[in-house]
C-alpha cells in the first residue's frame, strides 16, 4: 500500500475548522498518518497572520487525543517575521510551531525555502541543538537546490550535527526535469525521504481544469490553468482512461504516479473537503502496471 500526506496548507484558509476537522477525520479513519503542514499557512489569507494551520491542527490533535499516532510535519523560514533560517528564528519559530501545535516535539521539522544570507553551519547547529534537546525528531530541506542541499549534508557529516534525512521539492507529472536529473539521485545516494509537493499540479491533476469549461472558483486556478497546453491536455487524456480502466477518481492516478516514481517516499496533497480527500485516497492502493506507468511519463514528457 503506498503511504499518502495530507497537506494542512488549506486548514485555516479555505477550509474552516469544522471542515478541517471532518478532513483530518476522515484521513485518520482511512489509515493515514502523516501531515504535512509550516508556520507560514496561511499568511497571505486576508485577516490571517501565519499560524493558522498549525493551530487548527493543535486544536483538532487535542480534541482527538492522537498526537502519539500522527507523523508531524512543519516548517520554518518562510513566514514574514521568522523568515531565513538564523540560528536565534529557527529556535524561536520551533517553540511557536509547538505552542500553536499544542505538542511536545516535532517529528520532522523542514527548512521551508533555502537561505544563501545565512552560513549553513549556523542554521545546522540551531537544527541540531533542537534534535538534542528532543524537541525535534528529524530535520528536512524543502526547495534547495542539490547544490546546497549537498554542502549541508557534507557540513553535517563534518561537524557531527544532526543531518537532513527528508527532501521536498515541487514534482509532479506536469512538473519534471529538475527533480528526476538532480534531486533523485541525490536522495538515492544519501538516502533521504522524497516527500513531493504539489503532487496534483496547484490541482490541474484533478481533472477540474478543462479546455471547454469555466475554470472553478478557487484560489489555485490560475496556476492550474497554466498547465492547460497541448502537454496538459494529453496527460488529462491520459488519466481519464487509466482511471476509467480503474474505475478510480483521475487525481488518485496521478498520485499513484508520483508514488510509483524513484526515490519518492510519499506524495503530498491537500483536500478543503471530505469529497476531495476521498478523491485522492484511492491512490494508496492503486497499483498502475509498468505500461500504464510508461504512458504517464511519455505524455508527461517535456522534449
């Protein structure tokens, strides 16, 4: 059975408490452990400040009682002021992120975006300073380059600290090159977990976004729509018979992809409602043949 994320990006913004928690619910029940959420979710909603996220989630973990069940995941360095990764922010932020989280330990807290203003050794030491203390489990590197995220393992492996066991970079069907020709391998060769995000393609994968009809009403159309070019509409093509062959909904197909790729450990996808969630967790046990594998990633081909 492939393992699945829950992105808690939507919690707080497009989904409101109760469908928040009716979501995480219905996660739960369906055998899913692992969320994924950052201190910045979501910020930029007006009336928000950053945090709402993890508060919800907080409040929900201590309603159910089941924090001991749950993989958590969150983030530090992109909420506007706690960005960058110095060594002082990254201590304050973790305490922030437990308080709104209402927890005792993160059990994997990422560096969300990389930060060239600061020495690595700098935000390496304040990670592991965290892991020592046992308020954090494991540390990850969401958005560097293999470059940086290189010289951090190597300042690690040098220093004694505490190293990067996770990645998470932006990959999906519709979004490649980068990730197979350099983040792969490197996970391979280090082993690190592969978490993508943006596993539907900000939700063109889904299936909604259609050359002949309106776009939903959603905060992600734009960016969904972006996608809807002669190679968007192949991949859409696609999905619609593998899914139909499957008698699954098209976006469980398109996470069964990512899950079936190289190095990945488990796609990350978000659902504001219970109906979405249950169109994503089919995926978990969804097995694609090799040919119907092969024709994804032919369609999904960008040369």
């Amino acid at each position: 059975m492939a393992d699945l994320v829950l992105g808690a990006n939507v919690f707080g913004w497009t989904a409101d408490r109760d469908t928040s928690f009716a979501v995480l619910d219905a996660f739960v029940e369906a055998g899913g452990t692992m969320i994924d959420t950052a201190d910045s979710y979501m910020h930029r909603a007006p009336g928000n400040s950053g945090g709402e996220s993890e508060a919800v989630l907080g409040e929900w973990m201590a309603a159910r009682g089941n924090r001991d069940s749950l993989h958590l995941a969150t983030k530090v360095g992109g909420l506007p002021g706690r960005a960058g990764l110095g060594g002082g922010n990254v201590a304050a932020a973790a305490r922030d992120s437990l308080r709104r989280l209402g927890t005792d330990r993160i059990d994997l807290y990422y560096a969300h975006r990389d930060d060239p203003d600061t020495a690595q050794e700098e935000t390496l030491d304040a990670f592991d300073a965290l892991v020592r203390e046992g308020l954090v489990r494991e540390i990850g590197a969401s958005n560097f380059s293999t470059a940086r995220l290189r010289s951090a393992l190597e300042i690690s492996a040098r220093d004694g600290l505490a190293a990067f066991t996770a990645v998470q970079p932006h990959y999906n069907l519709m979004e490649r090159d980068d990730v197979e020709t350099a983040h792969v391998p490197l996970a391979e060769s280090a082993s690190l977990a592969l978490y993508p995000y943006y596993g539907l393609a900000k939700g063109f994968l889904t299936g909604k976004y259609r050359a002949d009809s309106p776009a939903p009403d959603s905060p992600r159309a734009e960016g969904a729509s972006a996608y809807l070019d002669s190679r968007g509409r192949a991949v859409l093509a696609g999905l619609d018979e593998i899914a139909a062959g499957h008698e699954v909904p098209v976006p469980a197909v398109a996470l069964a992809w990512l899950a079936a790729q190289p190095a990945v450990t488990a796609p990350i996808a978000s659902a504001r409602t219970v109906e979405q969630l249950a169109g994503l967790l089919p995926m978990r046990e969804l097995q694609l043949t090799s040919d119907e594998l092969g024709l994804l990633s032919y369609l999904s081909a960008t040369t």
